[in-house]
C-alpha cells in the first residue's frame, strides 16, 4: 500500500510514522496492488488524539476512526476495525458475486469472526417537500441523527444529519 500520512494539530514524529508503517503492512495481504492509497489523518483534540485511516480499492472505501488518549493506541485500536472490514467486504463479494477463490501467493488467513447482517426493522413513512432548512428544523424536532426529505428545488431525496461535532450535515445523493 502507499501511505499517507496527514496530520492536523499534531507532529508526526519518526518512531510514530516508522510503527505506522509497519503496522499498515499486515493489511498489504488484502490488496495485491502495491500502489493501493491509504489515507492516516492523525489530529490532536486537546486531551485526546483522533485517528482515521481510509483505503480506496477500486472504487470501495474502506474507512475506520478512533479518538483516544495516545496515537499509539489508536493504531492498535483502529487496525484491528479495519481488518474486520476487509474481512467482510471480501465475504461479501464472495458471496454475492461468487467468484472464484484467488489462486497464487495470496493467502486468505483470518482470526476474526464475522456475524452475517440482517435488517431487523422495516419502516415505511411519508417524506415531504421542504427546504434543506426547513428540514433541519425538523431534525431538531424529532430527535434523531438524520431526517430525509424530499428538496422542493431540486426534486431529489436528500438527508440532513446531526454530526459529531453538533453541527448539522446535509447529504445530497446522485447517481452517475
């Protein structure tokens, strides 16, 4: 894989980027391509530190965040998820597309477990017309992380959330 490695609010030092990338390594036998991007954004938050490290593989993006006390613990927090993700994203496409098992030096060998999803709550309910604001205001009035609408000057369903941060996001799907 090809790191890099972002750092906002916080100095990356040597012994940092050195443990960084050979932590990293172990995830190489996921992806036969060298030149795979892996993205490590390590921000300082004060008294704690945030660690998000996302990987692009052929259009997929695999994403896995932690805050903790230390960067260092953060890697050996935020590794382990997202191995669990590429766990089940490689499951999942043997399953769906059922190809066939990869011959050659790659080697599919994991310790971690991986539950089957399933839905457990349909809901169906009525979306109205209404602005991006307007629904905002809604968002604040039900009580949830998001709140989906249908935008009076576009016509698109569209989705505001509340993010972590307090502030409200507002998503805005396409199709290509």
């Amino acid at each position: 894989m090809k790191l890099e490695i972002v750092a906002k609010n916080y100095r990356v030092t040597d012994r940092l980027e050195q443990i960084l990338t050979n932590k990293t390594r172990r995830l190489d036998k996921y992806f036969p391509d060298a030149s795979t991007p892996c993205k490590i954004l390590l921000t300082d938050l004060g008294r704690q530190c945030k660690m998000e490290i996302s990987i692009n593989y052929h259009g997929t993006y695999i994403r896995s965040e932690v805050v903790g006390d230390t960067m260092y613990y953060n890697i050996d927090a935020c590794l382990p998820k997202l191995e669990r993700q590429l766990v089940k994203h490689r499951e999942k496409l043997n399953r769906s597309y059922k190809m066939p098992e990869r011959t050659g030096d790659y080697e599919f060998v994991s310790d971690v477990e991986v539950t089957p999803l399933t839905i457990a709550k349909t809901k169906r309910f009525e979306i109205g017309r209404m602005s991006a604001i307007e629904a905002a205001e809604n968002l604040e009035l039900v009580d949830h992380d998001f709140y989906l609408f249908v935008n009076e000057q576009t016509g698109a369903v569209e989705a505001v959330y509340r993010r972590k941060d307090g502030t409200i996001g507002l998503l805005q799907p396409y199709t290509e």
